[in-house]
C-alpha cells in the first residue's frame, strides 16, 4: 500500500502523458484523413470529366455483372457521385486553394533531387533542387529563368560549380540540341543575389526550340567535391498565337456571372481558354470556366461562363476578381469530324502523324480584372442540366 502510495502517482501521470500522445498523434492522423478526404473530394468536384464514366458506361466486371466496378462501388454509389459532379456544367467548375495546379496554372513546383554515394548507392544526405520559375517560356522575347541549389544534411547550402550544361528539346524519346543557356551567380540576368549558392541559367528560345525541353547540368557540390547530373524540365511555346489583350467587362446572363475577354489572334484555330475567379474580399479561389471553340485571326470577343450556382453554394456577395486567364491554341493532326465518318475517318485517324507538339500557349494575362458589385442571390441556383446529363442518369439507373 505504501508503495502504491509512494508511486501512484507518478504513474498516473505517466498513464495521463500517454493518452494525450495517443489523442494528438490519433487527432493528428485523422486530421491528416480528413484533410486527404477533401481534397480528393475538391479534386473530383473541379473536374470537367465525368469521374465515374471510367468505372461504369455498361462494362463487365470481373464478377460478369455488368457495369459492376472492380473497386466493389454499388451503382447506386456511382450515380449518387455523378448527380453530385453533374450539378455544374463541365465548362464551369467550383474549385479552392487545394486545386493547386488550377490556383498556380504558371509555376511547377520540383521535389528535390536527394543525392546518391556513387559508391555505396546510398543516400550521402545531401540534396539538390533544380527549380524553374515559370513552368514554360511563352515568346522568343521573354526568357526562362531556373535555378539550381544544394544543401548538406543539415539543410544549409553548399558551394556548387557547373561543369557543363545543355538544353535539349524532347521529341518521341528522342533528344535534339537547342540554344545554349546562360548561368550565373552574380546577381544578374536574373539571379537574385550574388555569391549565395543558388545558381540561375537564364534560356530564351529560338523559332525551333517547340515542346518539352530539358536543361541537364553536371555539377560538383559539396566540400568533398561530389559530382552529379541535375535535369529540369519546362515547355518552350517560341511562336505566340493569340494573346489576351487586357480589355474586359462583365454581366449576369441566365442567371450566371459571364466575363468576357478580347483575344488578339494572330493565328486561327481551334482553342482551349481558361479563366480563374476569386472573392474579391478575402481572395478565395470561388471557380474557374473553360473556353472551347474556333478563333478567327484578328480581336475575338471570348465568353467564361462562371455557372450561377456554383456562385450561390459559394454564398460569396461580388465584386469578384477574375485572374490567371491562359490556355492554348490545339495543334493536332486530326479533324475532330473524322470520329463521325466511319471507316472512312478511321482511316484518316490511323494515318495521322505530326512532328509538331499539340500545343502553343497563347500568352496570358496574370493581372486581375475586378467584375461589378453582384448580390450572390441575383445568380441562379439551378443546377445544370443537358441531354447528355439526363442519358448518363437514365443509364446508370438502368444498371439497378
């Protein structure tokens, strides 16, 4: 009893420090769930695919029953997720700060290249990033910028010299020569700051250098003098097609807020145009809308349809910024009217062949426009509907 006495106590605490472990380390794990959750529900929710037409669309499982997933999805759970998805159209989505490729379209974030020991094929603790600054270089009179760092074990950064570097353009597992890139460390042509270890290769294109390229680098690093080859990669779009010219304006048209923009054509085609918006208040990411179709060369009014509901569920009162708008001019080999021309068509397809890329980026415009004062209640709160939605409904329930 005395001893009880003597170190009750102490493990009672004891006791009390292990369960609040186990609380924060359990909260902190199904926080991390939960967070996991949502964003892979925000990810499905953004978008413009139907998600559950992968599974389903009448296929066989391996059970035989048909339009049975293999992940075990009942139907019911399937059109559930696909009412859900199909409340906005696929040209107008919802989205927030966790759709990180949709809130920064023109960055790429690289992880970090964690360095080997030539010999032992083990990691020597040190790492190196490779980091462009834009994810492309859009024009022949602008330039890329990427820089380049190491750092020990302890994370603190370490003398590096660049041995040789070359740019090369990717083509069908193929690589080509491009334009030489220029490097340094010196406080210029685009490096921050002078003697600080981070290394900045500056790039403009010529008219050839189209497509995904690569800046490969042999370095020494380190007080050992280690040797490695570090490799960046980024989209090089040398001839500009058509560009947003900055002029804008904005209405409330079926119930949904539309912006539109003037695009300087420059050359005519088929386009994929995109456009951000946010809450003018706080800055949250509140939707983004799509343009699909043909632009003739010369100023092209161009229409983001931001879905009326998709404002309301926001419950977000305007003025609202639309920002980031950006896309591409397609560059395909085929006429999208060969899928209806039967064998005909197939044939067309089987014979089509490029050695262009089947993109060039239209040059953005990254400033902000600020819409009109909206009351959210003036929006729509209708959710979309089409054929298409109403065929896809029909034969989900037809699979139950």
């Amino acid at each position: 009893m005395d001893l009880f006495r003597k170190y009750g106590v102490y493990l009672a605490v004891v006791l009390l420090l292990i369960v609040a472990v186990l609380f924060f380390v359990l909260k902190e794990s199904g926080d991390s769930e939960s967070e996991r959750r949502q964003k892979s529900r925000q990810d499905i929710m953004s978008g413009t695919s139907d998600p559950t037409s992968g599974d389903y669309a009448g296929r066989t499982g391996d059970s035989g029953d048909a339009g049975i997933p293999d992940d075990g999805a009942t139907v019911q759970h399937v059109l559930e997720q696909y009412v859900e998805w199909a409340q906005y159209p696929p040209f107008s989505r919802p989205m927030s700060i966790l759709n990180h490729d949709l809130a920064f379209p023109f960055i790429i974030e690289n992880s970090p290249d964690y360095q080997l020991d030539p010999k032992t094929k083990e990691g020597n603790g040190y790492v190196c990033l490779f980091q462009p600054k834009t994810w492309a270089v859009i024009g022949n009179k602008d330039s890329i910028y990427v820089t380049l760092e190491c750092r020990d074990k302890s994370r603190n950064r370490v003398k590096i010299s660049i041995d040789s570097h070359q740019v090369f353009r990717e083509w069908e597992g193929q690589r080509y020569g491009a334009v030489s890139a220029s490097v340094n460390d010196n406080g210029v042509d685009g490096d921050q700051t002078r003697g600080d270890n981070v290394f900045t290769f500056s790039w403009k294109p010529m008219k050839a250098d189209w497509g995904q390229m690569s800046l490969v680098a042999d370095i020494t690093y380190g007080p050992e003098g280690n040797k490695t080859t570090v490799t960046s990669s980024f989209f090089s779009s040398p001839t500009i097609p058509a560009e947003f010219n900055g002029v804008f304006s904005d209405s409330l048209q079926d119930g949904s807020l539309v912006v539109k923009a003037i695009v300087n054509v420059y050359r005519k085609g088929k386009y994929h145009l995109e456009a951000n918006l946010k809450d003018e208040k706080n800055g949250e990411y509140v939707a983004y809308a799509i343009h699909d179709g043909d632009l003739k060369a010369g100023s092209n009014e161009v229409e983001f349809i931001f879905f009326g509901k998709i404002l309301r569920d926001k419950d977000l009162d305007g003025p609202y910024l639309a920002t980031s708008f950006r896309g591409h001019r397609v560059n395909l080999p085929i006429d999208p009217e060969w899928y209806n021309q039967g064998e005909e068509g197939l044939r067309k397809l089987q014979a089509a062949k490029t050695t262009e890329p089947d993109r060039e980026l239209v040059y953005p415009y990254k400033d902000e426009y600020k819409t009109k004062f909206y009351q959210v209640e003036s929006f729509s709160k209708a959710a979309w509907d089409s054929q298409d939605k109403q065929d896809r409904i029909r034969s989900l329930k037809s699979l139950q």
